[in-house]
C-alpha cells in the first residue's frame, strides 16, 4: 500500500465535486457549460407509454414480441432459454451473498483525497512511463524547463488515457504497450509565467502537437513484478504531424477535401484520443473525441446548412482556446472548413508493423467517439461498437460485410482491417418496459425491480447505399449525429466506453452523467436514463437476440446507476447498499478473465479521488462494487487493463485543479516536482503467476 497520507472524508463533503475548471476547459472545451447540441425532438419511451404501454403485461404480452420481431421473447417469461439468468431476471444479486468472487477478493480501497495511487493491503506498485519518458532512440530526458517539439515528438506524450496490451509471445513476458494521448493543458505543461494563453508561441503550440496521438513501446514483465519499458524497433510515437490513410466509403468525398489534400484520403494527425480497444487480429482502434475544440471562427461558416453542422457537432464562433489557428491555416474554419470533417473517426494502428500508415476508418461514422471495441458474430462478421460521448447523443453499432479471419499474421491483420471498410452503420433505440407513471426522473425502481427492456439496431447505412431519408451515404457516415437524429435513436446520458464480456458474452457501456437531463426544454428521464439531473451515471448492460452480435434487436438492463449508496435513487444489480464501495461517474471498462467487470471513473460527484472498480455480474454477488484503487488528486482514472497478473491504469492530467505554480498534486515524483500523466501497474505481493493473481 502506498505510504501517502489517506484523508478520508464523508461522501458529500466541501471538497468541490466532478472535474476542475481546468481539466473541462482543456479536455472537452468547457462543452457541459454551452447548450448540449442535441435539439432534435426524438420521441422518447417516456413520451409515448401512455398512449402505447398503459399496463405492463401488454408491453411483455404483446408489444416486445412485435417490437423485436422474429419472435425473440426477450424478458418475457418464454426468454429464459435465450436470454442470460441474469437478463431474465435471475442471478440478480438478491439471493445470498457467497464468498468473495474470484478476481474481485481484495480488501476495497476506502473513499479519499490523498495525493497518491492508494492500493489494496497486499498490492506493489510502480510508475510505467510518465510524460516526457524516453520513447524513441535519441530522445532527451525530459526537461520541464527546456522543452522542444523535436524532443516531444521523441517522448512520451501528455495526458495519457486508452492502453492496451498486445502480446509478443505465448509466456506474457513481452507485450507492446500502446496508449492514447487525449490532450493538452498548456497552463500546466509549461513552467509557471512562460505560456501566455493569449499568445503561445509557435514553438510552444509544435509542442503541444507532438505531445498528442499515441504511443507504442515494448514493454518485458520485471520479475519482481510490474513492467518495463525498453529500447525496441517497435517504438513508436504517433503526432499531429504523423500522415494517415483515410479509407471506408467516404474516402475521397468533396466533403473531405482541403486545399492541402485535394485527394480526400491522406490526413496529418490524430487528435483527442481517448478509450479504445485491442482488435482480435492485434491492432488498435482508437476514438476521435473533442475534436471540435480545436478549430477557430466556425461563425464565418455562413452557409444555413454548413453551419447547422458545425452547430450540431459544437464548434463553437471566434478564436480557438489553443490558438493553433494561428501557425496553421487548417484549423481555422473560415479558411479551411472541411478540415473539421477530417475528425471524428474511429483510427486503427498496427502495432507489430512500425512503418505502417495509421488509418481513419470512415464507415464506422463520425463523432465524438470515446472508443471502438469489436465483437465477432456468429457467422464470422465483425461487430463494432462505440459511444458518443455528449450530453443526450447516442450508442451506435457497425457490422461487416466480410469475415473475420483469426490470427495475428500480417496477412490476417491486412485482410481483417479491411473488414472495418464494408458493412452497415446501425444506431441504438432503447424502449422500456415500465408505465410511464413509474419512471419519474428520481431514480426509484418501477415496480418490477429493474430499468429494462428491449432495444432496435437502426440502420444509417450499408456502403454507398443510405438508409436516411434526405442524406447520402457519404453524409450519412460524415455527419453521422444528423442521421441518427432523423431516425429517432434514444438520447442518452454521455455514452462512453462500450465493450463485450469475454465470458458472458454480453455487452457493458458505461454512461457517465448529464444533469440536463430533465431540465426545461431538454429530454426528460426515460427507463434507460432514469434520474432527471443524473450527476452520477450508470452502466447499461444488453444481450443480443440469440447472442449474436449481428442482431438488430436486443434485451436490456441497467447494471448500476451510480452514486452514493446511501441514498434512494442508485442501484447496485440488486445487491446489498450497505456493502457496496460509492462510485460515481463511470467512464471506462474492462474484464478480467473471471468476467468480471472492471470500471474507472471521471470526474467523481461525490467528494473523493476518480478510481478503479470491480464488479462482478454474475451470481449473488452481482452488482457488489469493490474499489481497487483511487488516482491521485485531481487526476482521472483511465485505461485499463486487467490481466491474471498485472492492472494497469492510465493516471491522467494529475493536479489540474490548481496552476502550474502550485499544482494539487505533485504525482508521481513527489516533492515540489510537476505533476505529470503516467502509467502506473499494481500487482499482487509475492510471485508473479498464479500465486500472485490480481484478486486471489
């Protein structure tokens, strides 16, 4: 356990709540202070229940056969023999709790504000590689004082989120290690009464641009637990100045074209990175996000319909908070307006290939994605899912055309990264199974125990082929939130990571809060986004009809809705409240090879540091939190990866809270030194291998 100082505290305390002012005007451009730019008048499950589902024996009697169609009986009393125990209302954590889960049997980590990673009894820890750190032959020791582009572009970047592990042999001991860089927060990056916010310099704005993207490096496991990074061929720094191939169905479009690529199919950079996931076949997909922050003067854009689109995807008038509009005309709208349209994709990288050209995969839509995890079907296809991550925007879903060929040769990574190009772009629509008299906004459980229901896959498109009135293929993939909003998908409440569970084949997203939900004028509470003024989140869960994930139609069920236990209006998949650690605010998640699931958080409502939870999903103990491990003070748990030996997290923008004469946190050095991103693994004491399992 770390030696740091704990200072607990009471769930709601005076510690100012969620993000610093800093880390929303840096990471997302202040977007939960402007208007959510969904003003779509979607229908909503809350709006029509009582004209459509006066009596809930109808809905399970009639209208779920109807709905979902092809006679999937989903949560009716016919569903048992297609739909998991725990999805037909059984294993549901109110049976008796048993022994601790494996995977989950560690002692949880206590709510606090210490400026540490604290850990379990009977847990190691040590920093990874932290901003700055050697990645590439050549490059400097870091040097806060003295920094240059051409260092930067050689070293680990800033604020570091997505890490996946890739193996390199059978044994584990070798892995490439690839990780996100989200952002930059130029205030704290440079010393203290160097960076004027007005007027960075051009040297200072080519630092910033090196220090986004991502990084590969080859990591070995220490024997005496943890990793290490080393000198390899692999190593790799990906930058805003790095060329990537555009490819997919709108390759090419008039959309995509800039004075600087008249080609629509080559773009400089990749920007905003946040979660992500590790292909079957060994590369990385990585999500686009806040990308709209980045451009200036998008009130120069005057055509009526040109700028409804900047409208809806938030680009905001004037100049940019970076200024980068400045030392390069691309980010300027008035100039270069399709440049925008060039962010907002789902990238791939092949880690095992370090001459290879990353790629912007274009039919799997545009818009703030937090990530892309895959799932194969059952005949062989390949599923995609991802969030966009705004307030009331939505949960979207592609499917290939081609097969999936397993192996991680270079021929089966060519052949399977191409699947991504071809298939059917889908967006999610959520209904419930409850009278609209018992989802009122507050959170309290309608009468049969549970927010569920049952869910459609709407198609946008197929190839060149649209399936949205008014929109072609080519703006159907380029403005894809316009497409979902003229079908109807379901507004949710920040739909973040979304990923399959390897055991139970289910598919977990977490949604990380929105208190507009409710307010005038905007989306009331729906059965799928319960609470009105939802500060804490919750984590969806839904089954695919028959548990292919080529289905369009699915089950669904909210595991937790988040929050301090104590009160009315959070739930924990049943469990006992009084044994559950309080979480708030799910972000990311992951599995352990139990099926557990793993959450880390951003921007905790309830007074204590963001950190790491596990889960378990099945059982008499679904739904029983138990927090790993909290991130230091002002940072955001992020990552991560969970194996049999090792958790690794992404401790990201430590400190923002305060300036950079006197950051909250000076994690991970200590002292008076600067805070900087870093990744950190935990381990369990004692020999690496079974002995030393991560919750055993």
């Amino acid at each position: 356990m770390s030696t740091e100082p704990r200072r607990l505290l009471p769930l709601l305390s005076s510690h100012r709540p969620g993000r610093s002012a800093v880390t929303c005007e840096y990471r997302c451009g202040n977007a939960c202070a402007h208007p959510a730019p969904n003003t779509s008048d979607n229908t909503y499950f809350g709006d029509v229940a009582k004209s459509v589902l006066s009596r809930r024996g109808a809905l399970k009697a009639t209208a779920v056969m109807s709905a979902t169609a092809a006679g999937f009986a989903a949560l009716s009393g016919t569903a048992a023999a297609e739909v998991p125990a725990a999805l037909a209302g059984r294993g549901n954590g109110h049976g008796k709790p048993s022994r601790p889960v494996p995977g989950t049997d560690f002692t949880p980590v206590a709510p606090n504000t210490a400026d540490a990673v604290v850990i379990p009894d009977g847990y190691d820890q040590e920093v990874v590689i932290r901003w700055g750190d050697p990645v590439l032959p050549g490059a400097p020791r870091f040097d806060h004082r003295n920094q240059t582009a051409a260092a930067q572009a050689m070293q680990f970047g800033y604020n570091n989120d997505f890490v996946g592990l890739i193996p390199q042999d059978s044994s584990g001991w070798r892995h490439l290690m690839v990780v996100n860089h989200e952002y930059t927060t130029e205030t704290h990056m440079f010393p203290a009464g160097t960076y004027d916010p007005n007027n960075p310099t051009e040297e200072q704005v080519r630092i910033a641009w090196a220090a986004h993207g991502m990084s590969v490096v080859q990591t070995v496991r220490d024997p005496q637990g943890g990793l290490k990074v080393v000198p390899s061929r692999y190593n790799r720094r990906i930058t805003m100045d790095t060329e990537f191939e555009v490819r997919g169905p709108a390759a090419g479009s008039d959309l995509l074209k800039t004075s600087a690529d008249p080609s629509g199919r080559v773009v400089l950079g990749t920007q905003n990175n946040c979660a992500g996931g590790v292909t079957p076949w060994g590369t990385v997909l990585s999500g686009e996000e806040n990308f709209n922050q980045y451009f200036a003067n998008a009130d120069a854009v005057t055509d009526p319909v040109e700028a409804e689109r900047l409208r809806r995807y938030g680009f905001k008038a004037g100049a940019s908070r970076r200024k980068w509009e400045r030392f390069d005309k691309r980010w300027d709208l008035g100039q270069e307006p399709n440049e925008a349209n060039r962010f907002g994709w789902v990238v791939e990288i092949d880690p095992n290939d370090p001459n290879s050209t990353p790629i912007k995969h274009t039919a799997l839509g545009r818009f703030k994605h937090e990530g892309a995890n895959i799932k194969i079907t059952k005949d062989g296809r390949v599923a995609v899912y991802s969030g966009d991550d705004e307030r009331f925007d939505y949960i979207y879903k592609f499917v290939s055309n081609g097969r999936y060929k397993p192996g991680r040769s270079a021929h089966a990574r060519r052949h399977n990264s191409r699947l991504l190009d071809d298939g059917t772009l889908y967006v999610a629509k959520f209904t419930g199974d409850s009278p609209a008299n018992e989802i009122d906004g507050s959170g309290r459980l309608p009468s049969d125990g549970e927010f569920d229901g049952t869910g459609t896959w709407i198609p946008l498109a197929s190839g060149n082929v649209s399936h949205v009135p008014g929109m072609t293929a080519e703006e159907v993939y380029v403005f894809t939130r316009l497409a979902a909003d003229k079908v109807g998908a379901t507004k949710m409440d920040r739909p973040e990571d979304i990923e399959a569970n390897p055991v139970n084949g289910r598919v977990y997203a977490a949604l990380t809060n929105n208190s507009d939900r409710g307010k005038a004028g905007k989306a009331a509470a729906d059965e799928a986004n319960p609470r009105n003024g939802n500060r804490n989140g919750h984590v969806l869960e839904w089954e695919e009809h028959r548990g292919d994930a080529a289905s369009t139609t699915f089950a669904w069920r909210l595991l937790l809705v988040c929050g301090d236990p104590a009160e009315a209006d959070t739930y924990f998949g049943g469990f006992d409240k009084s044994k559950v650690s309080p979480i708030s605010c799910p972000d990311n998640v992951a599995f352990d090879s139990h099926g557990n699931l793993w959450i880390s958080t951003d921007g905790n409502a309830l007074g204590s540091n963001d950190g790491l939870f596990a889960v378990p999903v099945e059982g008499p103990n679904r739904g029983q939190v138990k927090q790993f491990l909290t991130v230091p003070i002002g940072a955001e748990a992020c990552g991560p990866v969970i194996t049999d030996d090792v958790v690794l997290v992404a401790v990201q923008h430590p400190g923002e809270g305060g300036t950079a004469e006197n950051p909250e946190s000076h994690w991970p050095d200590g002292g008076a030194a600067q805070p900087r991103p870093s990744i950190v693994a935990v381990w369990k004491k004692g020999k690496w291998g079974r002995s030393g399992r991560i919750g055993s």
